[in-house]
C-alpha cells in the first residue's frame, strides 16, 4: 500500500508543477501583448460615433448656416481623431 500512496504523492507532485508551468505561461502572454488604455479606446470609440452621427445629419440638412455648423464640427473631429493617432 506503501507504493500506492507515494504514486499518487508523485503524481499530484506533478499536477502541481504543470499547473505552475501553465500558469506562467498565461501570464508571459499576457505580459506580451500590447498594453492597451481603455480611456483612450473609449475617447477614440466615442469621437467616431459621433463623427458618424454629424455626418448622418449633414446628408439630412438643407439650410446652409446648419450645414456649415455641422461641417465645422465634423472638421473638429477628424482633427481630434487626428491627434489621437
């Protein structure tokens, strides 16, 4: 019985060790990729809806002091947008 229980120690041993392994793997991965700002993500994300809503309105708008409002507005934005590439 003796043999049976040092088995099962050995093998939870390595269970053990491949765990660790797998878990430092993961985080070499995670150390790997590009580091990601979410405020900026969501900054740029926000800029283009809005950009794409302006432009919605530019197609639907006749008057011309509202066009050009909106115009001035989108150029706004791509500068913006500009700036954060």
């Amino acid at each position: 019985m003796g043999d049976a229980a040092e088995g099962l120690i050995d093998a939870d041993a390595r269970l053990q060790e491949r765990m660790e392994e797998l878990e430092e793997s993961r985080k070499a991965a995670r150390d790997r990729r590009p580091k990601v700002d979410p405020e900026r993500v969501r900054a740029f994300e926000s800029l283009r809806l809005a950009r794409t809503e302006l432009q919605r309105q530019l197609d639907a708008t006749a008057h011309p002091a509202r066009r050009e409002q909106i115009t001035q507005a989108v150029a706004e934005i791509d500068r913006r947008l500009a700036a954060m590439n």
